[in-house]
C-alpha cells in the first residue's frame, strides 16, 4: 500500500511538466509503454502520437534513456468500458520523445 502511494505522488508530480527524462523498460501485458524514472518510479503511457518517429515496439530500445513530452485526454463515453462505471478516464499519449542517452551497447553482426 505504501509503494502504491509512493508511485502516485511522483506520477502526479510528473504531470505538472508533463517532460519527463526515464528509461524505457518495454511493454507491459497491458500494451502501455513502460519507463523508469532516475528515482526507480515506474511510469506508464497508453499511446504514442502517430508523428512520433521512434517505433517502442521495437526491442532494441529497452533500456535507452529518453526525454519524453506528454498530453492527456479524457475517453469518451463510448470509449469507456462499462466496467469502469461512471468514473472520468484519463489516458496519456506520448507526443515528443528523444533519445537521452543509451544505457546498453549492442553489437549486431
């Protein structure tokens, strides 16, 4: 429970700017796009902008460090599952992301 908490006071915090610097760690069994921030908080983003140039379904990227650049928006209602009732649905779509550094050399031969 704590952990949890932790977690969401710095993904709160993050969203003030809405640029993030983080590690890509892949994608989660829920299809969103997973990072690490420096402080080991686990970051996660539903969509990535079509303009977006980096493919993040490409493996080879785990592990690289990026600047990132967010928006959020509300579902529509149809979008809504029924499951989630009434509740507002907030998603966030990656609109700018940039290589920072690479963490990892890989050789290809």
């Amino acid at each position: 429970m704590l952990i949890a908490c932790v977690v969401f006071s710095s993904f709160v915090d993050v969203q003030k700017d809405k640029v993030l610097v983080a590690t890509f760690q892949g994608v989660d069994d829920n299809d969103r796009y997973e990072f690490e921030d420096e402080d080991e908080n686990i970051v996660l983003f539903d969509e990535i902008n079509e303009e977006v140039e980096i493919d993040l379904e490409d493996e080879d990227y785990i592990g690289v460090t990026f600047t990132i650049t967010w928006d959020e928006y509300e579902l529509e209602n149809e979008e809504v599952e029924e499951s989630e009732g009434e509740n507002e649905v907030i998603e966030t779509e990656i609109a700018n992301i940039k290589i920072k550094r690479i963490l990892k050399l890989v050789i290809k031969k």
